[in-house]
C-alpha cells in the first residue's frame, strides 16, 4: 500500500471546507423549519 501525503494545510482547509459546508447546511435547515414554525405559533396566540 502506497502511502498518500497532503500537506497539512491543504488537509486542515479540505477539512475545514468540508464541515463549514456541512454547519451552512444545518442552520439552513434549521431556519427553514424554525421561521415558519415560529411565525405560526405567535398568529396562533392572538
């Protein structure tokens, strides 16, 4: 097996692309949901 050397900061910034991706995605989802169900709920209470 051969081995298969990064530099380190090309590792550190394919990881840390990868993950602020993934983080964009989540809140993304998370206001999708969260905004509607908030707005919902304060109409709801009137």
């Amino acid at each position: 097996m051969g081995k298969y050397n990064l530099p380190a900061f090309e590792l550190v910034a394919t990881t840390f692309g990868h993950s602020a991706v993934l983080l964009l995605v989540s809140l993304g989802a998370a206001v999708a949901l969260g905004v509607p169900l908030s707005i919902e709920k304060t109409h709801s209470r009137c």
